[in-house]
C-alpha cells in the first residue's frame, strides 16, 4: 500500500514538472512583448558648433604714450625787445608764419654799417688794383724795383681780402635783421606764449617763447615683450603689422595705424623692446602724453579654428579636451591643443579640424559612447 502511494506522488511530481516546463517559453514571449511595449528613452539633446575655419589676426594689447611728431621750442636767435606776437594761443599755425617781431632798428642800423664798411674796402680796393697794374707796367722798363712791385700785389691781394670780409659782415648782420623776424619752422598747435610784448628776449635762451607740436600724424610708443617681438619677426617685417587703440574713456579709436620703428635692443630691466607706430590721427584726438591701450597684430592665420569656450575643458593632468559628435551621433573625447583665449573663443592650434561638432551645450548630460540628438 506505501509503495502504491509512493509511486503515485513521483507521478504527480514528474507531470507537475512537464507543465511548467511547457508554460516557460510562453512567459518568456509574454515578458519580451510587455518590455517592447514600453516607450524607450530618446537620445540626450546637445547643442553643437560645427568647426570652420576662418582668416583671424592674433593681437595682444601692450600699454603705450603718444607723442608729437613734431616739436619745435621756439627760442629768438637775437637779443632784442618784442614788440609784437602775431598769433592766437592753442590754434594752428603753418611753417613760415610770423610768430614774434623784435624790435629791428638796431639790427638794421648794424646792417646799413656793414654795408658802408663793403663800399669802402670795394673802393680801396679798386685804387690798389690800378696801382699794382701800373706797377706791373713799370717793372717790365726797369722803373721801379722788384720790391715795390711785389708789395703792390700784396696790398691788391689784402684789399681783396678785405672785400671777402666785409661782404661776411653784410650778410651775417642779414641774417641778425632776419631773425628778429620769428617764424613756425613747422606746422602744428602752438601752445600758450611765455612772453608778452615789451620782454626783452637774448639769442639761444634757456626758456621758450612758445612751443609748436605736430599732432597729424602722432606717434605711440609701445613697451612690448621681446617674446611678442619674436614672434612677429619669424612671421616677417616686424613693422609690417597694424595696431588698434583704445583711449583712457574705454572707446576704440577708429583709425588703424601702423608700426614704424622698433629699437634694437631689448631693456634687461623689463625685457620689453620699444616700438614706435603712427596714427593719422586727423580728428585731433590723440594727444601728446596720452595714456592708451595698443592691440597690437603679432600674428596672422589665413585659417584659424576658434571654438567657443564652453565646449573646451581642462582636465586635472593640464591636458585641454572636447567632446565631438561623430557620424553615427556618438560621443568621443579628444584632446586639442590651444594657443589663447580670444574673447569667447579659444584659438586651436591642433586637434580639430572643419567640420567637426563640437558639444557646447548638455556636457553634463553626456559621456563618451552615448548617442545624442545634436542641434
């Protein structure tokens, strides 16, 4: 009887097991159909720049001074009287205007006296010259000596002499006359008069009357780094470049100009070289001793890559990478190499090239493998 319900109960068992066995594969399906009924996450969206190339100038922006073109201290070149000033304080002036008239008279009176010292030594001269030619008539029939001969044609060549003499002396009280005459040697803003009519003035004094400066063109002079200055030069003419400025208000100056000096030699105490660079400057603008900004061109690419700087991290080893979106909107990871930060850009010198997406937006959303949806 125990062995009948023994026998019974692995039956059961066995059948038990043939039905689960045969319900399995239908959960299985069931399970597979109810997984692909679910709706699927949608590929994380990114914002991407598309890489191009473009021609870019590479500046830097050195402090600078401008300075006059031009200047001329006027100072009288005789001693005298002023009698008049002939211009208006702060306005523009041409070469040869009259500036200041000193008083003439006795410049001309030393004029008229040179003049009559020339006439007379001119008439002794002519009484000695007729006197040697008949001497020299004379000596050729034995009539007078050899002696008195010679000494005739002496006293011809000192009266010749003395006509050279008196001649300098005309024209050097010509040219006293003439200075007390002060005229602009250049064109340029006159500054305020030192001197009022009635000062008495002496030739080459210490102070000036006035001063005269250039201001169309202008210079800048501009301390740059003798490392920039390398740069330039293994590009070509370091004065070959352009310069922009920004004045003391935080304005762009509109004109662009141009480098035009560069010393020789670097200082050892800030190793920075002077260049100098020039400026129409025809609205007046800049003055003399101004204090601006230069941004000067060191570089030039015919076909840079920037890329903006929120789509360029710097990872913990110093190594600078971005994320791409490749052909099959997959992300990658690849290292570039910068040169500078250029507003909100960053120049590339290697590791992009055109075309390539780069993720600005959504980084935080992303890893290396993941499929996006870029915009």
């Amino acid at each position: 009887m125990k062995s009948s319900c023994t026998v019974t109960r692995v039956a059961l068992l066995l059948l038990f097991a043939t039905a689960t066995m045969l319900a399995l594969p239908g959960c299985d399906e069931k399970s597979q159909q109810q997984a692909q009924a679910l709706p699927q996450k949608p590929p994380q969206a990114v914002d991407v720049y598309v890489v191009k190339s473009q021609p870019f100038e590479l500046k830097e922006t050195y402090a600078g001074r401008v300075s006059a073109y031009r200047i001329a201290e006027i100072r009288p070149q005789v001693t005298g009287i002023i009698l008049q000033r002939f211009f208006e304080e702060g306005v523009q002036v041409g070469a040869g205007d009259q500036l200041y008239q000193i008083d003439p008279a006795p410049y001309r009176a030393e004029l008229n006296k040179a003049r009559s010292e020339l006439a007379v030594a001119e008439a002794n001269a002519e009484s000695v010259r007729l006197k040697a030619k008949r001497y020299r008539e004379l000596l050729t029939t034995k009539a007078i000596s050899q002696q008195d001969a010679d000494d005739t044609e002496a006293f011809w060549k000192q009266a010749q002499a003395q006509i050279q003499a008196a001649r300098a002396a005309v024209e050097s009280a010509k040219i006293d006359l003439d200075y007390t005459n002060i005229v602009a040697p250049i064109s340029g803003i006159i500054s305020r008069s030192n001197v009022t009519e009635g000062a008495l003035v002496s030739a080459q004094q210490a102070t000036a009357l006035t001063t005269i400066r250039q201001l169309s063109p202008v210079y800048v002079d501009i301390q740059q780094p003798a490392a920039s200055v390398l740069r330039m030069r293994r590009q070509g003419d370091v004065l070959d470049h352009k310069v922009h400025l920004k004045l003391e208000d935080g304005s762009v100056h509109g004109e662009t100009g141009k480098l035009q000096f560069s010393e020789a030699n670097v200082d050892p105490g800030t190793g920075t070289v002077n260049v100098r660079a020039v400026f129409e400057n025809r609205d007046r603008l800049l003055l003399p001793g101004m204090f601006v900004r230069a941004d000067v061109v060191i570089q030039r690419f015919d076909e840079a890559i920037l890329v903006p700087q929120q789509g360029v991290s710097l990872k913990p080893n110093g190594v600078t990478a971005v994320m791409l979106v490749d052909a099959e909107n997959k992300v990658i990871t690849r290292n570039i190499d910068v040169v500078k930060a250029v507003d909100d850009k960053w120049l590339v010198r290697d590791g992009l090239q055109v075309g390539d997406r780069v993720v600005v937006k959504g980084l935080q959303k992303i890893k290396p493998g993941a499929v996006v949806d870029p915009t």
